[in-house]
C-alpha cells in the first residue's frame, strides 16, 4: 500500500516528482501510482490524464470517476498489477511468492 499523503497538493508533487523521476534512489525501483480507487495507473497513462487527475486531486467531489491520486510508492512483491487505463503489465520488484517455482 502506498504512503499515503492527505494534502492534495503533496500528492501532485509526488506524482510530478515520480513522472521526473520514475525510478527510486538508491535501488533503481520503479515508483508505483496508486489512485483513490485502488487501482494503479502506469506512469504514461498519468500523463496523458494528467488535467484529470489534478482536478480529482484538488476537488475529490468534482467527479468521482477514481483519477484522484491516493498515493505513490514501489511494488515490492505480489503478481503482476495492470493499468487500470491501458491494461499494461506493472510488475513487482521482488517477483510473486506464490507462483510456482521457476515462474518469474
């Protein structure tokens, strides 16, 4: 679950920072988004929806269709995650714990 941060204005930052920045220091680890929703978005689906997703941030009410940031962080470990937009494959950084042995 992702640092939740509750100032609409640090959430943009955050965001703004992991679009700059995508990759975690030191480690090298992508940053993960994660909307209000629960759903997590790829980093090129945030900027090709970014008016919508400031506005959501900013005004939680203005249209509840789920673009409002809750958080950024890194997917340590579980299955595959996919874009809720683009349906792209988010992999986690440790892998599944659960999948069979030899299945990356």
């Amino acid at each position: 679950m992702p640092n939740i941060v509750h100032n609409a204005a640090d959430k943009i930052r955050h965001v703004k920072e992991a679009l700059r920045h995508p990759y975690s220091f030191p480690g090298g680890y992508v940053k993960a988004v994660y909307m209000m929703d629960g759903e997590r978005l790829c980093l090129a689906c945030i900027l090709a929806n970014w008016r919508e997703i400031v506005t959501e941030t900013r005004h939680p009410n203005s249209g509840d269709r789920g673009w409002g940031i809750l958080g950024v962080d890194i997917y340590w470990e579980g299955p595959p995650e996919h874009c809720a937009h683009c349906n792209a494959a988010l992999e986690s950084e440790y892998g599944d714990p659960d999948a069979p042995e030899g299945v990356y």
